[in-house]
C-alpha cells in the first residue's frame, strides 16, 4: 500500500532525529569508560532529537498540539490534532550502549489515536500504522501471534527500577506468569514491546505506570496488528492509568485474570 502524506510526515521526522541518536549512540559507546559516565551527554542526545521531531512535525503540520516527553504539552491553535512524543524510548539502554531503543510518534485525532510510527534505527525496523490500514513493519504487513494459551506464550513487561514504585507487585505478577508461561523478557522499552509484540515475537506484554508516549504509537500498531490493548482492567484508561496489557484476544483475556489474581494491596506497593 503506498505510504498516505500523513506517513510521510512522521516517518521523515523520525528518520532525521535517528541520524542524530545514531551518531550520539557512537559517542555514549566511547564515554562509557569515564567514571562521569554519559549522563548529561545522554540527556542532551534526547533533547536534541525531541527538538528534531517537534520542528519537523510542527513545518509539516502548522498549528497542531504536541505532548513530548522532555516539552510536555504543547498547545497547539488546532485543538482537534495533537502529536504525542518519546524522541528517546529506552533511555536506560541507550546510557548503557545497549542497542534497544527508539522513537516513537503518534498522532491523535479528536482525541483518537489514528497513526503511530516506531523506528528502532540499530535495527533498522521501521514500524508504521494508521487506523485501518494495517500495520507494517518496513513492507511487511504485521499480524498479533496465534497462540492461544498463556502456557505456549513468552511475554514482555517492565521491571520498575530504582525510585519507582511497584516493586512488590511486579515481584508477585512475576512470581504468578512464571509459572505459567513459556518465558518472560525485558527489552528496556515499552514502545519496542509494544511494537514486538504487533510482530508476533511477544505473545503479550503488560505494564504499570508508564507514560502516553511510551504506549501512543504502540497502542496504534496493536490494534491493527490484531491484537487487543486494555488498561489493566480490561478498559480503554491506558493513558490516565498508566497501565497496558496488550495480546491477541486470547492471551490477553488469561493475562488480565493472572495479574487480578496477584492483584493486592500489599503487592502494589
Ligand atoms: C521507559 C519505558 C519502559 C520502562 C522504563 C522507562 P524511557 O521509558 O519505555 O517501558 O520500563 O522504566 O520508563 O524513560 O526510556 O523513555
């Protein structure tokens, strides 16, 4: 299917901010020697391909909003539009010169998620959506994995870190998919979850407490890819919640109760 103007408009944007995260990954690749480490230089790198993306979009598309990650909202004179934004989703591998990490853009329409764009540019897997066109990872249209149970399933989720909370409950969900799964990853990155997961390599993928623009575009690719994406209980509050829980209608249905069953007011702490 040739790519829509729409397309275009976000796939230029987030090929131009990837040659500049590319060439700031070779040199995060040289400072990891310094006991400084990275750090501000990574921080810069981020900064410098939001303002990238958001100069791009904002030549293309005069007058809509924006939510960014490093500007959060932007209003724009077009109210019915608005581009949602991570110029850096796996900032943490990107600091460690682990290459999982992307750029991920959406755009919403009176207040729908109508198109989305990930492109993890290491891999150079480029993977685009728009509602009701289908999902495509470069030319390849994408389709949710087939598997029906949990059991033949290898899931992704996001271990919260230092300073975040829901460390027991992530212990107990854990503790629950184990047992229950055929193997559970962690790429580091909600948006190459999200879009690994519309590819067919994850069977499914939940997560607590992450951002808009950590799951926009991803929700975009789901949803055509197939698949179903809910908040964690089982409704459409994915950006107020902070939740997601992501498969084919299947596996999603068997991972919403195995995380109801682990859910408690002690594990969530
Ligand atoms: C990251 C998310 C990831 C989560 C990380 C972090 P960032 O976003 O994509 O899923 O587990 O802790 O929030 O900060 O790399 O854009």
């Amino acid at each position: 299917m040739p790519a829509s103007a729409l397309m275009n408009v976000m796939v230029a944007a987030a090929r131009k901010a990837a040659r500049s995260l590319v060439r700031d990954f070779g040199e995060v690749e040289q400072l990891q020697v310094s006991i400084k480490g990275p750090g501000n230089f990574v921080t810069a790198a981020d900064h410098r391909a939001e303002d990238i993306i958001f100069n791009e979009l904002t030549k293309a598309r005069h007058g809509y909003g924006f939510l960014m990650e490093e500007r959060g909202e932007v209003a724009g004179a077009d109210k019915s539009h608005r581009w949602i934004v991570d110029p850096l989703d796996g900032t943490t591998n990107f600091l460690h010169s682990i290459p999982l990490f992307a750029i991920s853009i959406a755009l919403e329409r009176e207040g729908q998620l109508v198109a989305g764009v990930i492109y993890n540019p290491i891999m150079d897997e480029l993977y685009t959506a728009e509602k009701g066109k289908g999902a495509f990872l470069n030319d390849r249209r994408l389709r949710v994995a087939a598997r029906r149970t949990l059991q033949d399933s290898v899931v992704t989720s996001g271990i919260p870190h230092r300073g975040r909370g829901g460390h027991e409950r992530h212990l107990a969900e854990c503790a629950a998919a184990m047992r229950e799964v055929a193997g559970i990853r962690r790429t580091g990155a909600a948006c190459i979850d999200l879009a690994w997961t519309a590819a067919g390599r994850f069977d499914a993928y939940w997560e607590h407490a992450i951002q808009p623009w950590d799951m926009a575009a991803g929700i975009v690719l789901i949803r055509e890819a197939g698949g179903i994406v809910t908040d964690l209980k089982g409704g459409q509050g994915m950006f107020d919640s902070g939740s997601i829980a992501v498969g084919n209608s299947y596996v999603h249905k068997q991972l919403l109760a195995l995380l109801e069953r682990t859910a408690s007011p002690v594990a969530a702490r």
